[in-house]
C-alpha cells in the first residue's frame, strides 16, 4: 500500500503544526521550509488556503489523494454536516483507532502494527490499516504481540482517553463505542474549507 515517505519535519513546519508528534524542527525553525520560508509574505488565495487544508488532513491521518477523495464522497453522502462525517470516517479508520487508544506512538507506527498482523478486531486478525470500524468493535493486540516494547513503550507515554473510545490497559484491548462528536476531536482542522474546495 502508497503511503507518503518524505521529509516529515518540512511538511510540519510547512502547516506550522506537530502534525507527525512533537517536533523541534517547529521550535528551532517556526517558518515554512525552503530558502524563501522565512521571508514569505504574499497573501494566499481562498484556493490556497482551503488546499493547504485538504493536505493537511491527508497528511495527519496518513491517507493518499484517492482514498481521500473516496472518503469524502462517502461523508457527502451520508445525512449530516459533510465535513464533520469526513472526519468520523477518519477518525474511524483501524490504524487511527489503533493510535487513539495509545499503542502506538504515532499513526505510522500503529499503521505498521496493523500492517504485520499484530491488530485484532472482534478476535480476528485484521492487517488493513484503512478499515472502517463500527460501534462495538473491539480491537486489541494479538496475545503474541503485547510484549512488543513499541507497545509497552507507547502505553507508558499516552494516558490521554476520548470519549467515543474504552480502553482496558491491562489486556491491550479497547472498544470502539460510536463515531465521534466533532467537538471531541482535538486535531486543528477547518473541515468546511475542504467542503468548499470539493463544491467548487
């Protein structure tokens, strides 16, 4: 599967936020990347900026221009706000969900957990990092892989919990309960600027 394998830190401070984890590329150099990125002033277009937003969000979750587009139509067609169900869908996502409930440090790594085989969903193996979770499914690492110290590791470091999400630290497992209200997504993202760039 495609997945972006460029210079994570440019892309950071290209968007001016930790969209791959902490970094102190964003505190040593807080201007956009290139010879010109300090010295940038010209005033960007509403196509620019709703652009900007739409990688953004492509790069944070991890997801390609098709399967980004494929998600989008899917959002515009189900009843509700579209940018907010674009978002759900996201956040939805195994590898996503994987990273949310802290055994991964970051969503490359719990992609790659999912990718090896060593993600359960519902008691089976589950190596498709885009699948689409629904209410009630529990995913948990496989008994073979939770002395992984890329688990234990993570474990130690994330204590953050979200509402739409249980978790039970003990047996590395956790319950996805339902799509999550946009209000308890913490990423920055202006999801309307995305709707306005497809409308167009």
């Amino acid at each position: 599967m495609a997945r972006y394998r460029g210079p994570k830190q440019k892309i950071a401070r290209r968007f001016k936020e930790p969209i791959f984890g902490p970094s102190k590329a964003l505190e040593r150099k807080p201007h956009p990347p290139g010879q010109h990125g300090r010295n940038r002033r010209r005033k960007e277009s509403d196509y620019s900026v709703q652009l900007k937003e739409k990688q953004k969000v492509k790069y944070t979750y991890g997801v390609l221009e098709r399967q980004f587009r494929k998600i989008f139509d899917k959002a515009a067609r189900k009843k509700g706000v579209t940018g907010e169900n674009l978002l759900k869908f996201l956040e939805a996502r195994l590898d996503n969900t994987v990273f949310r409930l802290g055994f991964a440090r970051t969503r490359r790594q719990a992609r790659q957990l999912v990718n090896h085989g060593h993600v359960m969903v519902n008691g089976r193996v589950l190596n498709i990092p885009s699948a689409q979770l629904r209410g009630g499914d529990i995913v948990a690492m496989r008994p073979k892989s939770r002395n992984l110290s890329l688990v234990a590791d993570a474990m130690d470091r994330t204590r953050k919990a979200f509402p739409w999400l249980e978790v039970d630290r003990k047996l590395l497992q956790g319950k996805f309960l339902d799509y999550p209200n946009r209000e308890d997504i913490p990423e920055n993202i202006k999801e309307q600027l995305i709707v306005e760039l497809y409308s167009k």
